[in-house]
C-alpha cells in the first residue's frame, strides 16, 4: 500500500508539533522531513523521536521544496500560519493547518483563494469536531428532539489560563487575542450543530486579573507554560514569570446573530478554578446540556418536558475511552486527513467554517475594543462556499 509522505513544519512540542508523531496511522503515512529554525528543538524531535526516518530542514522553505513531501502539517505560531500554508498550497502539498486557520480575515481568505485557485488540499484542525459529546449533540439537534434549535449558549472555564499570559499568546501581535486563539473551536462548534455560520457579532471582554501580576520575566526568556497546569497553580494573583507584553483579554463574551436567524453566546474565563466547556441548545421542543467533556466523565442531559433542571428526562453517558489527545480526537482528526488525500475523498472539516469561526472571534475583539460596537462578518465569493463545501473534490 502507498504510504503519504509527510513533513511536518515546527518542532515546537507546545505547539503540537508531536500531533503527527503521534496520531499518524504508520500503516499509511510515513513522516520523511521536519523544519523549524530552533536548533534546539530540532534537537529535541530528534531525541524523542530517534527512530523516524526524517530529513531535518532548518528552514520551512527547504521542506517545501523537497519533492518527497507530498503532505504538510504546519505546526508553527498562529501568526505565521498564513505565509505557511500559502507556500505549501502553491508548491503543491496537501495542508493540514493547525488552528487558528489565521489571525485575520484576510489571512485565512488569502489561504483559502490559494487552495481554490491551486486545488491543493486544505484541512483545519478543528479537532473538537471529533469529541463524543460534541458528535452525540449533533446527533441530538439534528434528530429533531428538542424542536427548532433557537438560541445556543456556551461558557468555557479555562483554569490553565495562565499559560496564555506566560507566553506568546499574550501578545495580539502575535494572535490578535484569545476570543478568536482559544475561542474558535467553540464557535466552530457552535456554528456545526446549529447549522449556520455567525453572520453579526457583538463583543465584549476585559483584562482584568492577570495584569494586575508585576512579576514578569525578561523580553527573549520564555518560562514553562505547563507550571499552569499544575495544582499548585494558583490563585491567579499569585502566578509568576508572566509575560512583559500583555494586551489580550483574560476574559470575553461575544453574542452572535447567525445565518439561519438562531442566536449564540460563547463566553471564557482565564482564571477559573475548573476547566469544563458547557453547551446548551434551545430548541422549540426542549433542551439539551452537556455536563463534563472530553477531559474525562461526560453526559449529555435532555430536557423535553416541564420539570425540575435537576432531573433531565434522558441522560447519555458519552465519557470516552481516553483522555489523551484531547480526548481522543487528536487520533481521528488526523487519520480522516490522511485518507482523505491517499483517496480522494472529501476532506471532512471545511476550512470556510474555520475562516467564519476566526472572523467572529476578529470581530469579536474588534467590536469590545471599540464601543461594543455590532461588526458584519463579511461573506465569502460563491464559488468557494460551492468548491470546499463538496470536501475539495476535483
């Protein structure tokens, strides 16, 4: 069998530059190049990795020249996924892009006019797609169970928030802010089950807690961001070695209007004790709610008749059989890409819901930054909606 040859651009391992390593089906894909400009972290792919086969490039434009790659997973900061996944698409290689697609709506429709005009294969890493709670509240909503889907609301707990704040991600240079870095997985979420895209948003977010932390470490250093997944991590005031550069929101709230008239909030917070994503869809015949997610027990709670919030009428347990890779999404996403370019088959997550997912998010902070004030997501030519919505096929 023909195995897919793939690079992977960013050996970073807190940028999940081990996703492939990791997730790729080895009886049909071989990993044959690895770039990153760090020495050092290519140092540290090689020790970790030391029986793969790999070419190792200090420069991403050698790896997309080697005619070997014929796939790509970008891997590199959210700022430079954009100028990435460009040169791939017009060399020719198939693109799994970690998200966010971009940090702007012109990145993500400059990369998306490239694989339309190259037709190579473009696929977002919009893995949350693949959580059994999400899947089952699809499942769910499009029964017809609960009715007319109406108004949706999602809150996220983030209780590792710090690690933003520690790092790059601190900075909106670097990823214009959180509402659309962390944020667009739950949008892309929202706007799946609902069945639209958001077509008007209104913002507004705050920081409020962690630039209140004096303790910040020297421009050119980078302290460890898995300090904020330890328990002794917190309270919040107390974290140390944060970021000099720090101009993004620790917490946001977007409304959003979608396409189809249903209307949607999603809201974060930082600096939680708990970390948990909660969805609820309000139909005109019910409700339903997830309680846990892909980090471990899960239900999915429905309510069809009048009664108490305490006792839903039907209760699914989704808890997965791993917490590992988020869940165990980390190991569908990436063999769905995989065949879906060794087949031709339809790619399965469109990268126009990936573009409408940063544009909310864009805007989002746009509108907080300014008033509040409600922003259009501007639409996207006809001819690619027709394209990446059939999967990319030729």
């Amino acid at each position: 069998m023909k195995k897919l040859k793939v690079g992977i651009i960013g050996a970073d391992q807190n940028l999940r530059a081990a996703l492939p390593f990791l997730a790729l089906p080895r009886d049909k894909a071989e990993i044959v190049a690895v770039a990153d400009r760090d020495p050092a972290k290519l140092a540290e792919t090689k020790e970790k990795y030391p029986d793969e086969p790999a070419k190792y490039y200090e420069t991403a434009d050698e790896l997309i020249a080697d005619p070997a790659v014929e796939a790509v997973f970008i891997m590199v900061r959210d700022q430079y996924h954009e100028e990435m996944a460009v040169k791939c698409l017009e060399a020719g290689k198939a693109v799994f892009l970690e998200k966010p697609m971009a940090i702007t709506i012109e990145g993500c429709d400059h990369i998306l006019e490239a694989a339309y005009r190259t037709k190579s294969r473009l696929m977002i890493g919009h893995n949350l797609r693949y959580a059994l709670f999400t899947k089952k509240m699809k499942e769910l909503v499009d029964s017809g169970i609960i009715g007319e889907i109406q108004s949706v609301w999602c809150r996220h707990f983030v209780a590792y928030g710090s690690c933003y704040f520690r790092s790059w991600c601190a900075d909106r240079r670097n990823t214009t802010g959180l509402l659309l870095q962390k944020g667009c997985h739950d949008i892309d979420i929202i706007q799946w089950i609902a069945g639209a895209a958001p077509a008007k948003v209104v913002g507004m977010g705050r920081l409020s807690v962690y630039n209140q932390i004096t303790d910040r470490y020297e421009r050119g250093t980078m302290p460890d961001r898995k300090y904020a997944f330890r328990q002794d991590a917190w309270p919040p005031l107390e974290q140390k070695n944060m970021n000099p550069d720090m101009d993004v929101e620790d917490h946001n709230m977007v409304m959003m209007q979608l396409e189809n008239g249903i209307q949607a909030t999603y809201m974060h917070c930082m600096y939680t004790p708990d970390s948990e994503r909660n969805y609820t869809f309000i139909g005109t015949k019910g409700r339903i709610e997830n309680v846990g997610d892909f980090g471990g027990e899960c239900q999915i709670h429905v309510w069809t008749q009048r009664g108490s919030r305490q006792k839903p009428d039907i209760i699914y347990n989704v808890t997965p059989v791993t917490t590992e890779g988020h869940g165990g999404c980390d190991f569908n996403i990436v063999p769905d890409f995989v065949d879906a370019i060794l087949n031709e088959k339809p790619i399965p997550v469109s990268p126009i819901d990936a573009r409408n997912a940063v544009a909310a998010g864009c805007l989002g902070h746009e509108s907080m930054r300014n008033g509040c004030m409600p922003q259009d997501v501007p639409p996207v030519p006809a001819e690619w909606i027709e394209y990446f919505g059939k999967g990319q096929i030729k």
